[in-house]
C-alpha cells in the first residue's frame, strides 16, 4: 500500500478529460474520459493515481478519504480570458444598450474602455489588489482554479506595469494560478484617438520593452477590431511583442470581420479571441496554424446581440476550440464558467462534452498551462470539483445556479459551497 494524503473515491462519473499533448480538436472534443464509480489519489497536491474506486483503495492508503459518492467529479475549470483589475462598474452602460446604444457608440462618446481606465488608472495597487481578491474569489466559488488576467485599463507604462504588480501579487498570494497577459494595446488613450501612430509609438518604442525587462507578462494582447486598432496597426504591436519575446493572443473579430483571425494565424498567436464575426476563411486560417478560438458567449449575450462565434463550423474544421467567461466592467459582467458552458450550448450548439473540454484542457492549452492543469491525469495539480450533479449533461441543463459542492487546488479544499 502506498501513502498518499488523500483520496476521493466513489464518483458517479470521474471526468478525467484524460489523454493527448495538444488541444483537442474535432471529433476529439466530445472524449471526457470518464470513469464510473472513479477515484484519485493526491499527495503534496499532485494527482498520483486516477481509477475506479475498488483499485485505488486496493493500492493507496490515505490520510484522508473524501466520499463523492452520487457525485460528478470533474478538472477544476480553466478561464483563460479575463479582465479583472479596474476600479468601477459600468452597469449604467448595460442600461444605455438595453435602450438602444450599441457597445461602439458608447466607447466614441467616451464610455466603454477609457471610462474605466479614468478611475482605474490613479488607483492605488493596495485598492486593485483588493477588489480583483474579491472578484477571484466569486470565480472559486463557480469552480474556475485557475485563469488568465490582463492588464489594459491604464495605456501607459507606468499603470500599465502597476496592474502587471497587481497580477503577480494576486498570483503569489491567492489560491489559484494566474496567467498575466499584457494589454496596453486595449484602446488607444482618448489624447492619441485622432494620433494612432504617436501612441504605437509608445507602446512598441517604450511600454513593451518595459514590459518584457520587468518579466511581469507572458502574453501581449491587443484589441483588433475596425474602431479599434487596425490589421496593419496589430501587426506592427504584435511583431514587437514577438521580438521582446512575449507570446501571443489577440482580441479578433468580434463586431466586423476584418481579417484578425488571419492575422493571428499569420502572426503564430496562441490564441485569437471572440471570432464572432470571423468568416470561413479565417476558420480555415486558425485550424490551419493549429491557433485556439477562444470563444466568449457571455459577452455576445451581455451585448444583446445574435452574433455568436460559429464553434459548429470551427470544430468541423479541426480548430480547437477553448471558452471563457471575458469577465470585465463593461461588456461582460461575467464571472461563472458553468453559465458560458450553457451558453456554448444553447447559442453555439455545443455538446456538453465539447464545451466541458473547451472549459477545461483547450482552455488550460491556450494559456500554456495544460502540463499541468485541465484535465485529470497522474502528475498534473489536483485541481479538483465535486459537484452536485449525477451527469455532466446536468452542467449545462441546470443553468443559473451553481452545481460545485466542493473546490479544490493543489489538493487544498480551498472553498465548500
């Protein structure tokens, strides 16, 4: 008998989402790996056996034994696009749309991004701290251990790089992992809207290598869209966040077809963003290049709007497909991935399964962390859920309430609902 420090035994299902190196793509993403009457034995927070219940209490001698029975046990859910440091809410915005607004109109009569980069840019970092600890902690509560954070509500080097502290603060003190990602190409500052160039500038002269000297980023994003920045514009930010040695994402095609998957494949992005407007073309362009569609249906159903990302034609097209919550201010107040999953679902006629992998290990893929989390597996962190569930097709049907029991990170019960 081997000691470990605990184990969970006697899942109805065990949703390993086990097996394969790369993100799923196809037919791949309907395979969770699933174990009737599963179990797993964790030590010092890693994951060191996955199987049925019977073998495992047959070889493991634990501290702890945690009863699922009942139970859907699944990977801890993986957000890999969030905007979680700012100060104020924009809930006045969301009434502006419902009275007829579109998001571009705000954003040109000074709402949108540069309204939270007014009060988020002055903010102290003990204050943004703060907030985004009590934001992170609604994501435990709904199951998500582990997400991608960035910055992008400041458009200059100095707030900029302050959000960047906030992230890494919050990354080394706080439960989960956190995967820092910057944006200062979010926006263009409201003194530089008539003087694009004069403030690609400053980014590609001075705020990214500022960035990439502080090490406080993995990932440059930018915002590619037709009242944002340009294809031409994007390309030259991205090239220089290539060179400093930053990896990339991109905001892509969300509102207008313009090119930006394209470009992500052009560029070797990780992963391109939104897509709601890609067309057929880009698809083929992001399978091509093996770049992940991260798909954000919460933030087309927060904007009133029917344009979902066409996940069917993606995952058709062997694009591997991810989801995210886009939890931010503005366009999407969004923090809980099983209600994007019912969202994938009912727009984007996701299967479960799909969306359950899209979640979990394509997600856990596109921000460079599937070594080690999103999915089940001996060595990977025990990032582990029991929910209140007796199939996983019960995630996205029992919509608008929370089915975690239980959260774990590194094998830590780190919240109980």
């Amino acid at each position: 008998m081997k000691n470990v420090d605990k184990i969970i035994i006697n899942a109805n299902q065990l949703i390993t989402v086990a097996g394969g190196d790369r993100p799923r793509v196809g037919k791949e993403m309907s395979n969770l790996g699933i174990i009737t009457n599963g179990a797993i034995a964790i030590k010092d927070g890693i994951i060191v056996a996955v199987d049925t219940t019977d073998n495992i209490l047959d070889n493991y001698s634990p501290i702890e034994i945690i009863d699922a029975m009942d139970k859907v046990v699944m990977p801890g859910f993986v957000d890999p696009h969030t905007h979680p440091i700012f100060v104020n809410t924009r809930e006045n915005e969301f009434e502006m749309r419902i009275e007829g607004k579109s998001y571009v109109e705000i954003s040109l009569a000074g709402g949108g991004i540069n309204s939270t980069i007014t009060t988020t840019k002055g903010a102290p970092e003990d204050l943004l701290y703060d907030l985004a600890q009590e934001r992170i902690k609604k994501m435990i509560s709904c199951g998500t251990t582990t997400i991608e954070a960035k910055s992008g509500y400041g458009l200059d080097t100095e707030s900029e790089l302050k959000q960047l502290r906030v992230i890494k603060s919050l990354s080394e003190n706080e439960k989960i992992d956190i995967v820092p990602t910057f944006m200062g190409a979010h926006e263009f500052p409201l003194a530089y809207k008539k003087d694009h160039q004069g403030y690609i500038d400053i980014l590609v002269n001075e705020m990214i290598p500022e960035v990439a000297k502080s090490g406080l980023a993995e990932y440059c994003d930018i915002f590619t869209e037709d009242h944002v920045y340009s294809i031409k514009e994007s390309r030259i930010v991205l090239q220089c966040a290539k060179e400093h040695g930053l990896k990339l994402k991109m905001h892509a095609d969300e509102i207008i077809p313009i090119g930006g998957a394209e470009l992500a494949a052009e560029m070797g992005c990780v992963s391109a963003d939104h897509l709601g407007a890609t067309s057929e073309q880009g698809i083929k362009a992001l399978a091509k290049k093996g770049v992940i569609a991260t798909l954000l249906p919460a933030t087309i159903f927060s904007l009133g709007l029917k344009s979902y990302a066409n996940a069917r034609k993606m995952i058709e097209l062997n694009t591997p497909v991810a989801l995210a919550t886009d939890f931010n201010p503005g366009s999407c107040n969004c923090d809980n991935m099983q209600f994007v999953i019912s969202l994938a679902c009912l727009q984007m006629k996701m299967t479960p399964a799909e969306a359950i992998v899209a979640s979990t290990i394509n997600a856990a893929h596109s921000i460079g962390m599937a070594d080690r989390v999103g999915s089940l597996e001996v060595g990977k962190y025990a990032d582990i859920l029991i929910t209140d569930m007796p199939s996983y097709q019960y995630l996205p049907y029992h919509f608008g309430s929370n089915n975690i029991i239980k959260v774990y990170k590194k094998g830590e019960l780190i919240h109980q609902n």
